[in-house]
C-alpha cells in the first residue's frame, strides 16, 4: 500500500519510486473527485523531482485535472508526460499518456487529434490485454465518431456507455466512486440526467463540461436549466489548494522561494511550482500582485 511504501522509499533514499507512488496517489485523488487534493500532491510530486523518469503519473494527474478544469496549463503537462514516456522507452506506459491527451483533443473539439491520439497504442493495449486503456481508448474513438468494436473484456464502464447504455454506465462510475465520470455518462441521458450532470461538474469545477452541458441542454429546448452557484458564494472562488493559500498569505508576508521553503520545509523548486500555480489561478502576473489581491479579498484570507 501507499502508506508502506512510502516510508521505505523515503528511508532508502528511492527518489523515483516516490514520485511515482505520489503520481498515481494524485491520479487517485483526482478520479475520487478530490481534484484540490490531486492538485496538490501532483505539483509536490512534479517539483520536488522535477528529473525523476518516476514523475510520468503526476504529470498525468495533472495534466488530466487542469484539462478538466479548463486550465491552459493542461497541454505543458500533458506534453512533458509525452516526452518523458517516450524518452524512458515504455510503450506499454503510454496508454495513460494518450488516454488524456485523447480526452484533452476531444474538449478541444479536435476530433481529429482526438482519433490520433487514441488510436496510436489502440494495438498495443490490446496486445497486452489492457482492459483499461481499451476501453478509455476505444471510448474516445467512438467520441470522435468513428465506430469500434471492443473485446468481451474491455472494462465495463465503457464498453456500456459506447453500446448506449449511460444508465448502466453512470451506475458502474458511481460504485467505483468516479463522479467526473459518471457525470459524463449521465451527460448522454435525457434532460433529467443531463441536469443531475451539470450539477456534479459544476460541483468538480469541470467548466468546458459545464459549458458543453449546458449548450446541450438548451439545444434540446430545456426551459429551465440550473444556474449552478455564484461565484461569490463559492467557499473558495479561486481554487486554491490548502498548500497554495500557505504560499499566499506567505506571498503578503513578501517571502522569496528560498525563505518560504524553510518555513514550510519544502524544496525552492516545489515553491516555484506552487507560485506559478498561484499566480495563474488569480490571473495576475506577479507575486506583488498576488499579494495585493490577497490583501483586498476576503476569499484569500487564511482561515
């Protein structure tokens, strides 16, 4: 388990192995629906070895996550994942890269990429009996238009929602405890599911969901479609992470990289990754900035 393996990464100086146990903790994270979480651990695992080949998942995680959120970040992410697999020689690796980068084209409205992409290790994962990366693979073939035919042991989930059935598929999402993607099942239902699914992504803050919801919603005529919470109202409008508010009140306290990662007892290069996140999520281009508006707003005060 995670809490075994870590300490005897830990102890014996297993810097790689770490990453990549940290990885797939935030690619948990993030299909748990736990996305601040994900966030988190996947830039603590990205900056404090930012040379390790063991950070692949974590870019994954967050290339994924920023990709659901509607963050330009996601293509920098997903490009690096990209290299590194490649670098490291792995084919059997790339299904997770692709996965995302075929979601990533898909949200883009790039259905062509989108093909691309999922058709690239399409063979491969079959070869090797991928029941995951099959199905993900073949999902998003079919998303992009273009009919599949899955083996009797692709994972169920998607093989039920390409064969129509968004019921059975949002059902099995919600006994794995993936709500980004029983939402997306739902997404294919009638107006009632399809109102059920903008609701679960504006609660993830999935906005190109959100978004394409929506339009779907009124394409089909829907009076009254649910205006989901104002912004002000959110607890934490600019989605900041826990970690991310240390750094900013830390920020307001006029702090370099070096100084804040002694008092957090975290690497510089982790405090570079976490300002740079900051800084994007309030939309400002300087930590000065950041600080001012920090100070002037009451959602980014500490609590």
């Amino acid at each position: 388990t995670y809490e075994e393996g870590l300490p005897f990464a830990q102890e014996r100086h297993l810097d790689s192995v770490r990453a990549y146990m940290d990885g797939w903790l935030a690619l948990l994270k993030l299909y748990r629906g736990d996305w601040s979480a994900a966030e988190e651990i996947g830039q603590e695992a990205v900056g404090r070895q930012s040379t390790s080949p063991g950070r692949g998942p974590a870019l994954v995680a967050l290339g994924r996550l920023y990709t659901r959120r509607g963050d330009p970040a996601a293509m920098a992410a997903l490009d690096e994942g990209l290299d590194l697999l490649l670098k490291q020689g792995f084919r059997q690796r790339e299904g997770m890269i692709r996965t995302a980068r075929a979601e990533a084209a898909w949200l883009a409205g790039d259905q062509e990429k989108t093909l691309a992409e999922a058709r690239e290790v399409f063979d491969l994962a079959l070869s090797y009996h991928h029941e995951w990366y099959v199905g993900e693979l073949a999902f998003w073939r079919w998303r992009a238009g273009e009919a599949v035919v899955l083996p009797e042991w692709a994972a169920e989930p998607f093989a039920l929602q390409i064969a129509g059935n968004w019921r059975g598929a949002a059902a099995a999402w919600e006994a794995m405890g993936c709500p980004y993607e029983q939402a997306r099942a739902l997404a294919d239902g009638d107006a009632e599911a399809q109102k059920q699914a903008l609701a679960m992504f504006e609660q993830l803050g999935a906005r190109p969901m959100v978004e394409r919801v929506r339009q779907m919603l009124r394409d089909a005529g829907v009076d009254t479609i649910p205006r989901g919470p104002r912004a002000t109202t959110k607890e934490n409008p600019f989605q900041l992470t826990n970690r991310q508010m240390q750094i900013l009140a830390l920020l307001v306290e006029e702090l370099t990289n070096a100084e804040i990662a002694a008092r957090l007892h975290i690497s510089p290069k982790t405090v570079d990754h976490h300002v740079s996140a900051v800084l994007g999520k309030l939309n400002v281009s300087s930590r000065e900035e950041a600080a001012v508006l920090a100070r002037q707003s009451p959602d980014l005060t500490p609590k």
